[in-house]
C-alpha cells in the first residue's frame, strides 16, 4: 500500500488517526511526568516568547496576559521544525471552529512554511457532523475505552503552561482561594535588566499557596460575536506584570512611554490574533525592546490573599531628581518657564468659543 505522506500532529490528547503520525509533545510547564521526553522539552524556547511580552506590559482588552496565545506560535515554531526534518508533507492540530487556536496554529504553520498543508478535523464536515460536541466525544471514548482525562460530571477543560492554568473559578490545583489564605502577605523583590526580569528574592517569606489569579472575558478572532468566560490563575504573570509596569514608569521617558503604549496594544493584538511571525510583528518587537533599554532596577511586591501591590522600588537609571521635584528648592528650575505650557489654553478656548456659537444660532 502506498504511503499517503506523514503527519506532524500537536494535540493535548485524544484518539490516534490512520495514518502514520511523527508524535510531537510540546512541554511548555504543565506538571506532568516528562522524564522519557525530557529532550523534547520546549519550555526554554517557550520562555523567549514570554520576555517580550512582559517587556511591552501586553495586556489584551484591558484583562488578557495571553499565556495561552503566547504558547501555540511556539509549539507550532517546532511543529514546523519537525516537519521539515522528517520531510513530511502534513501537520494537523485538535483545535475546534468555534475557538482561535486553530488561526494561531495555521497562521504560524503557514508563515514558517508557505507550501504546508494542514489537517484540521474540526472543519471537516464528516466529522464534526458525526460528534456534535464534547459529550458525543466523551460517548465515543467510553465505548472503546478510551482513557480521558473529563467525564460528564467533570467536564471542564483545563490549559496549563508556564504562565496561566485555565480552569473553572472553583477548582484550585496549584493556587488557593484567596478567602482561604492566611492574613499575613509574602514580600518578593523582581530585579529587571532591559525590562526583563533576571532574579527574584523573597524578601519574607509565606506559604506558596496564595498568588493572584484572574477572569476574563476573551473575544474570538474567527468573528463570533459571542464572548467566552476564562478563569485564570496566572500568578507569576501578575505579578511580573504589575511589577514591570512600576519600574518602567520609574525609568522610562513619558514621550516614549506614551509611545510604547501604542505599540504594547499592537503586539497584545497580533500575540492574540496569531501574526507572530508577520511583517508587522518583526516591525514592533524591536521598537519594544528598545523602549526597554532604561528598564533596570529593583521593585519590592508584597502579595496578600491574590493581590498585589507595589512596596517599593530603586533604579540605577531613575528618572527622578529629588532636587528638580522639590517644593522647598527651586534649584535650576524658573517658574516663569511654566507659561510656555499654558498655551495649551488657547485650542480650549477657542473650541468653547465655537461651542458658545453653534448654541446661539
């Protein structure tokens, strides 16, 4: 019988296909029993892809830190790899029409790999024709026992990597319920070089039990209009979060932080939308990473029952010039030179000043 080509499958888990599969395990941090694939572990890879977001303070719509989005340009970076050394033909992935793995997974494939063709069974009418959702699946499973890791009774679906575990609200495998916690808060100190942070000291130490977590409500890229509740418990995002947004604050030029801003909503967006790999990505990245180059110095963080605060913080390479500031030495400072701003007044005026005629008339 003659080959039909080979397949480069990434999958979480599920049912083997009928043809030959090159088995692709991607371990971006997820707690689970590694050691025969150890040297097919990716999560240094992974970690390079984690830096610039946390550089450009990525946020999506206001809530999302995308440890989820951030994982799939990379697994499908070695997905690619792996096809073009086994020289087949194929790649295939499990993700479903209704979510935005499936763009993120081929936008990659094809970026890397203009010529690849892609298997997706979720978009071929034969099959999600023939298993109409998750219970069909679960049936299926069961009549060939099939070992899964959900049942009808527990049914949620579970992403896990360096960044978030996503879960249901109530379930709490590596984190607990803030309500829980005990009352006196842990103290780390984040050093960051360039914006990346490079040593993390505990300063007082607590019981590990009590990171922040999250929920968000996420948007499809495929064009549904329906929003899908996400509950994450992304402890060390958050806190590497808050704490790189204090010390780029301290460091950073209020022209180009203003700047930068823009540009961090432009790379949570295509992080988000899969253009990892696009023209305008290689654009942002280094504009980012530039913006970063004062991003030094040392932030204290205190966490208390899944919050975080900002304690303290100390830069070689502040901004700040106690004499400049100060409201008892006027130093090299002339008040005088304060009317120059406000000549800002006068678009004001005269806007309120239209506005006073368009109401008479």
């Amino acid at each position: 019988m003659s080959s039909k080509g080979s397949v480069v499958l990434a999958y979480s888990g599920g049912l083997d296909t009928s043809r030959y599969v090159i088995a692709y395990l991607a371990g971006i941090g997820q707690k689970k029993d590694f050691e025969e694939a150890r040297k097919k572990d990716i999560s240094r890879e992974f970690v390079e892809f984690i830096w610039p977001a946390i550089q450009s303070s990525t946020l999506y719509e206001d809530c999302y830190l995308l440890g989820t989005s951030l994982t799939r340009s990379c697994i499908d970076c070695k997905q690619v790899e792996i096809l073009q050394r086994e020289g087949a033909k194929y790649v295939s992935h499990g993700a479903t029409g209704k979510r935005n793995d499936q763009v993120r997974f081929e936008l990659t494939c094809y970026s890397l790999a203009p010529q690849i063709k892609v298997v997706a069974p979720w978009r071929m009418p034969e099959f999600y024709n023939w298993f109409k959702g998750r219970n069909d699946l679960m049936e299926y499973a069961k009549q060939r026992g099939t070992p899964i890791p959900v049942t009808p009774k527990n049914p949620w679906r579970m992403d896990e990597n360096l960044v978030p575990i996503i879960m249901p609200p109530h379930l709490y495998t590596k984190t607990q319920d803030p309500a829980k916690a005990p009352n006196t808060h842990d103290i780390v100190e984040i050093e960051f070089k360039k914006g990346v942070p490079v040593k993390v000291t505990n300063v007082k130490d607590g019981p590990p039990t009590r990171p922040p977590w999250s929920s968000s409500c996420a948007k499809r890229s495929c064009g549904q209009a329906q929003q899908q509740l996400h509950w994450r418990k992304v402890p060390a995002g958050i806190i590497l979060y808050h704490a790189h947004l204090d010390i780029k604050t301290f460091t950073m030029d209020w022209e180009m932080h203003k700047t930068k801003q823009g540009l961090g909503l432009k790379f949570a967006e295509l992080i988000y939308t899969g253009c990892w790999h696009s023209s305008e990505c290689e654009f942002v990245c280094p504009c980012l990473a530039k913006s970063q180059e004062q991003a030094e110095g040392k932030v204290q963080v205190p966490v208390l029952k899944g919050q975080v605060y900002i304690l303290g913080r100390e830069s070689p390479l502040s901004l700040y010039n106690e004499e400049l500031v100060s409201m008892n030495v006027q130093g090299d400072y002339e008040p005088i030179d304060d009317t120059g701003f406000i000549i800002n007044s006068l678009r004001l005026k005269e806007y309120h000043h239209l506005q006073s005629k368009v109401t008479n008339r």
